[in-house]
C-alpha cells in the first residue's frame, strides 16, 4: 500500500488533521502532511502551527494511495484554491482512487463537481458547495465509494477509524479504536 497525503492550507482545523496522521500511523499506514502554503510551516485555524513534512511543490505523489482534506477555515477555501492540488484531485478521480475530507473540505470535492449522485456530508452551512451530492445529516462520517466525507471536528476519530476500515478492514479499525478507548 502506497502513502496517505494529508494536506495542510493555512487555517486548518487542527484537529482534523492530525488525528488523522496520528490514527493512520497507529495503524500502521503510512501517512504524510504535505503542506500547500508554500514552506513547511503551516499555521492552524486555532493558532497551532505545525511543520508539513512535505512542501506541495516538492512532493512526487507517484506512491500516493488517498488524498485527505482537514477542514478549517480558511484552511478549506485555501485547499479549494491551489491549482496543483486541484490538478491532483481531478486526476485521483479520474484513476478511481480514494478521496477524503471533512468539515468544510468537502466544498473542494463539491466544487469540482466529484460528488453528483454520491452521498456526503460536511459541516453545517457548506452544503451548499457540495453540488449534486445526496447530503446525509444522520450520520457523522460518509463513506460512499471511493468518497469519505465527515461532518467537523467531533467526528476526526470516526474519520480516520473510516480511513483506517476502508485500507485494513474493519477489525484493524476496531483495534485501534479499542487501544485509543473509543466507545461506540
């Protein structure tokens, strides 16, 4: 299995973020935060700054198995707005790989027109960017497909357990949740 990208704009939701990283690598799954604001240095929506270990513009993504979008805000719009990444997710689509985001990140997906016909969910007050999707309130976390997508912050553990299923199965994902003590 390839690497898991986890992209960092500025004003991301660090929460989001790095639970991801955290729980992909207790898994076991590689996973690295490429940074799109142009050095390594990426400042969070709640003023946490964190080092990327990758720079956009320096990373080759020829091993990449999943693209990950942490919300935030501006963080979101700022993921939205860089044309490489853009560029990147297109051709993702294209090769039928995994996509996930969460919060407001899913607007990206939405704005490139990804997720017509699938269903997904955000943060309350984005739904309006997902255009076409079947917007699902009841649960957390979407998985449909290729496509996760999770409601915000309170969600970021379920997500990445989501991420962690969807490459290692569902009793991987269960372990690590016993280990973190996570209840259903």
């Amino acid at each position: 299995m390839g690497t898991v990208y986890i992209f960092l704009a500025e004003g991301f939701e660090e929460i989001e973020a790095l639970s991801v990283v955290d729980i992909l690598r207790r898994a076991g799954i590689s996973a690295k935060t490429v940074s799109v604001a142009g050095n390594n240095i990426v400042a969070g929506a709640h003023g946490i700054s964190v080092v990327a270990d990758l720079a956009f513009e320096k990373a080759n993504f020829a091993d990449a198995a999943m693209l990950v979008l942490p919300g935030g805000m501006p963080g979101a719009s700022g993921l939205d707005a860089h044309k490489g990444l853009r560029e990147l997710i297109l051709s993702f689509a294209k090769a039928n790989k995994p996509l996930a985001a969460i919060c407001a990140a899913p607007l990206v997906y939405g704005n490139l027109g990804l997720l017509k016909g699938k269903h997904a969910t955000c943060y309350p007050g984005f739904e309006k960017f997902l255009e076409g999707a079947i917007l699902t309130r009841d649960k957390a976390v979407v998985r449909d497909g290729l496509f996760i997508t999770a409601e915000g912050p309170a969600a970021a553990p379920a997500f990445a357990l989501e991420i962690v299923d969807y490459f290692l199965g569902k009793a991987k994902a269960n372990e690590i949740a016993k280990g973190m003590l996570v209840r259903n």
